[in-house]
C-alpha cells in the first residue's frame, strides 16, 4: 500500500514539477507522458530513470529499501527491465556511498548484481558514442565515478568520454556526492543557479529531512 502511494506521488509530483520546467531538455516519449494525464509506462530503458533516481537512496533505511524504492520511481516511465535495472543500480550505489561503505565493496555489489563492467575508461574514451540507454551509459557512469578520487574528479571523469555527457555526468555525480560530499563552492554556485525558484525551496526542504 504505502509503495502504490509512492508511486503515483512520484507521476504526480513529476509532472506538476516537469510542466514548469517544460522546456529542459525532456525525452520526446517523456515530454508526451509528462504532458498526458493519463499516459502511462512506455517501456522505456532509457537512461532517466537512472538519472533521477538518486533521492530515494536518501529516505531509505536499507539497502533493499533504495533498490525497490529506484524500481517504483523508474516504473511509472520506464518499464523495460532495463530501465529498472539501471534505476536499481543507481539507488544501491547511492545507498551505499551515504554509509560509508569502501569503492570495492560497491563495486562487487554493483558487479555480483547489476552490470560486469569489465573495463577502464581509457580504453573506451577513444571509441565510446553517444548512448541515452541504461545499459550503454550506466556502467560507464559508475565508472566514472569508481576511478574519481573527489567529486569534481568524477564529474570530470564522466564528461571526458563523451556521449550523453549530462545525464552520465548526473549519474556520476548522484554517487560522487554521496561518497565524497559536494564542495561547498561547487554547491554554492550551482545553487546560484535556481535561487529563488521552486527547485530551491524543494533543495531546501530535502536537505531539512533528509541531510546527513
């Protein structure tokens, strides 16, 4: 019960916040559903359900907690099982990341569960495209941030191999900021950035419940 109202929370929730915002960048599939009442799922495995999965990981109080938490929110949109898988991924790094849990040991989890990653950005920055897909762009997410030794590192480390560069990047930085914390110049700049609209005010009030 209390999953079916968090599901349809998050397609309430998403779509009156998307609408204001409507002009952002969306999915073509989820410009339509974010302006349908009705829509629903359309078996997407495209990389936003991975990308904006992030907060759950936060009101969480265990590790299978985030992961079926990062399923419901992906659902509503992306359906496919890959899709979710990488919405789950993510949740569980995140999870993972805010308790204090050593890079291997995320690795193993996200490797014995998730995606065998299986290389190096090195050796695919040469050869790497663009790929809006959870399964072409998640690993190498995750990778990013498994060889980054700071935030700002990771994000770098994300951007540097090209593709779809801001949604790899947001992926990365979900986890980065989790494991390292965001330096506050950073935060602040970025903050700068939505001062006084109403993605501040909800910055605000998630940081009010749910900082660490």
């Amino acid at each position: 019960r209390n999953m079916e109202h968090f599901e349809s929370g998050v397609s309430r929730y998403m779509r009156l916040l998307g609408r204001k915002y409507i002009d952002a960048g969306y999915g073509g599939r989820f410009s339509k559903w974010l302006m349908s009442d009705d829509m629903g799922a359309y078996y997407s495995y495209g990389n936003g359900s991975a990308m904006r999965v992030s907060p759950v990981a936060y009101a969480a109080c265990k590790l299978s907690e985030a992961e079926i938490l990062g399923e419901v929110s992906a659902r509503v949109t992306h359906d496919h099982p890959e899709g979710i898988k990488g919405a789950r991924a993510v949740a569980a790094a995140v999870f993972m990341a805010l308790h204090g849990a050593p890079k291997e040991e995320i690795r193993t989890y996200i490797e014995s569960g998730y995606y065998k990653i299986g290389f190096t950005l090195d050796e695919i920055r040469d050869m790497y495209t663009f790929d809006v897909s959870c399964q072409g762009s998640v690993p190498q997410a995750l990778e990013a941030f498994f060889e980054a030794e700071g935030f700002e590192d990771a994000i770098r480390n994300a951007i540097s191999i090209g593709g779809d560069s801001d949604t790899i990047g947001c992926i990365t930085g979900s986890i980065a900021g989790a494991f390292f914390g965001v330096p506050n110049d950073l935060k602040n700049k970025a903050l700068d950035f939505i001062a006084g609209t109403d993605l501040y005010a909800i910055y605000k009030d998630f940081c009010a419940k749910f900082a660490r």
